[in-house]
C-alpha cells in the first residue's frame, strides 16, 4: 500500500523574516505572494497530490489566492486550515512588556484573548473559502496543552506543529520570559494529544501529525556538543531549500523503511515568489526550487499518493477507534 505524502504550506505574508515586531512593520505587511501559489498548485495537481494550505489572516485577503482555493477546495485538489499568527491576527491585543524584542508566541496572551483570535481566524477563513477549517498549525512552532484545548473547542481535529527532536527555546517571544517550545523526545509520527501538559499522548480528539524530521547525529556532531557543551538538537526535516534534492531523496528513503504512513512536507507559501523569503532571493532560484521540486514529485509518485491533512486525520481517528492503531 502507497504511504501518504501530507504536502503543508504556511501560507502567510511576503518576507515576514524581515517584518520587525512593531505596529509599523506589521501594518505594512503585504500578500502579493497569493498571485504566485497556483504554479505550485498545478504541479502537485499533475501527480494528485492534495496539498494543505494553512493560511493566516493577510493571506484570507489576498484575491488571487482565495479563486483559487475557492475553486480548488470545490474539486477536493486542496484544503485550507488555519496558520496562527498570534502576534498579527485580530482582535489585536497589547502585550506591554517588550523585552523578550521578538514576535509574541500564542502562549504569551491569556487563554481568553488567544480563543478570540482562533474563533475570529476560523471565521474569517470559513467565510473567505467557503470550507470548513480542521487542521492548524501555530506560528512560530508554537503549541501547548491549553491551545490544543481550544482548537479542539472550535471543532480542529488536527495539528502539525510539532518539530521532533526540534528545541525553540532559545528563540525568545516578546516578553520577558517568554521561549519557544522544546519537541525533543516528542513522537515522530502520528498520535492524539493531550489538552494537559506534557501535551503528547491523550484524548483530546485532536491528532498531531509532525513534520517529518530525520534525527542528524553523527559521532562527530554529537563529540563536537559534548566537547564544547553545545545542544544536539538538530534535524534534517522535509522542507526545500531548492538546493537539497539529494538530501530531500535521503529523508524520502529513510522514510519509506520507516513504520509510519505518511511523510510531511513543509514550506512557505511566500517562499514560492521571487524576493519572498532569504532563501529564494531571485527568480533563478524560484526555477531551480521547480525543477527539484518536479523531480522530488514525480520520484516520489511510485510509493506515496496524496490526501489533505483533516482527510488524514479522519482516518487515523477511524482505525485508532477499530483498533488498528497503536498510540506508540
Ligand atoms: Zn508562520
């Protein structure tokens, strides 16, 4: 049997790499990168791949993007979740303190403010495409017991932000104290999460479908951390630098050996636009980006056929349910 080959794209906007963590920077964000999503949408189209756009709130307002999603979530060729960016997404809540001097993560705003802003996203976006909206991942890698509690309040039923083996903590939010998430130890593949802390396994109703990440450990990487008491934590995940087919085809075979039955792609929907990103600066760099992601596609084809994440996690919660699965 084919495995499943879970295509997610953080569609938010242009370069927001760049965009400091002011009220001027954000009000002049800007989601021109929508007119340049359907390239990408036909290739996975040719090989019937379903990819997930998990959208945020700029990107609900851009017009090329929502015809096409419109049209594309009519004929089952996409889906559309919600991407959270916490520290943009309406109502807009201030957060006083400043001194973490980066973007607030979700768990930094009280629970009462972050549920207003998931039940205003999913709103927006349900209106917007004319879809049901199940599946989210958080901006900036960041989930907690008490999100997941909350998205599965307003009818989520999946999850992919987990990084395994991934640690965030040292990149700061906007207050003081504030850090990102640590995934090390955290599964590597598919499972239902708890709504309490530790937010692993549980019966929250909502399933996590990690990004697919192959652990990168080498005895000299790991002597070098033990050496100069640097932390072991890095990962090779599947995301497209438009430079690493060889390493992307590794992770496609480490894979398939791999009990689980699904692989999961990641990019930004920004990064598919000339100048939209740091890593894909120039045009040329866009073709390259084509021409391995056509080669990675169609390789792929033979053993992995396409499904949207909340048709995943449907069936997943179906066979749990018959006993098909073991949460392991
Ligand atoms: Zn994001």
């Amino acid at each position: 049997m084919k495995k499943k080959f879970i295509i997610t794209i953080d569609t938010e906007g242009d370069n927001l790499w760049e965009v400091r963590n002011s009220e001027k920077s954000m009000s002049r964000i800007s989601n021109r990168n929508g007119a340049y999503i359907e390239r990408f949408q036909l290739l996975c189209e040719k090989y019937g791949y379903i990819p997930t756009y998990l959208t945020n709130y700029e990107m609900a307002l851009s017009e090329p993007f929502r015809d096409l999603a419109r049209a594309g979530v009519k004929d089952h060729k996409l889906e559309i979740g919600m991407h959270l960016h916490a520290f943009n997404s309406p109502p807009l809540y201030n957060l006083t303190d400043r001194r973490g001097g980066n973007k607030a993560y979700a768990g930094e705003y009280p629970l009462a403010v972050l549920d207003k802003k998931i039940e205003y996203l999913t709103k927006f976006l349900e209106d917007n495409f004319q879809t049901p909206i199940k599946s989210h991942r958080g901006g900036r890698w960041y989930i907690d017991a008490e999100y997941i509690g909350l998205l599965a309040k307003h009818g989520y039923t999946v999850d992919c932000t987990v990084t395994p083996g991934m640690d965030w903590r040292d990149n700061k939010g906007q207050t003081q104290d504030s850090k990102g998430i640590d995934y090390r130890g955290f599964p590597k593949s598919a499972y239902e999460m708890s709504a309490r802390e530790p937010a692993r396994h549980g019966k929250s109703g909502m399933v996590e479908v990690p990004v697919t990440v192959k652990a990168d450990l080498s005895v000299r990487k790991y002597a070098r951390a033990m050496l100069w008491g640097e932390k072991i934590t890095f990962g090779k995940w599947f995301r497209p630098t438009g430079n690493n087919l060889n390493e992307l085809i590794e992770i496609v075979e480490w894979n398939k050996k791999k009990k689980t039955d699904y692989i999961e792609f990641m990019l930004h929907s920004s990064e598919l636009m000339p100048g939209g990103s740091p890593t894909f600066a120039y045009e040329w760099q866009i073709e390259r980006l084509y021409d391995e992601l056509e080669e990675l596609f169609a390789y792929m084809s033979a053993d992995y056929e396409g499904v949207g994440l909340a048709d995943y996690a449907a069936r997943f919660l179906t066979k749990g349910k018959q006993g098909g699965f073991s949460c392991r």
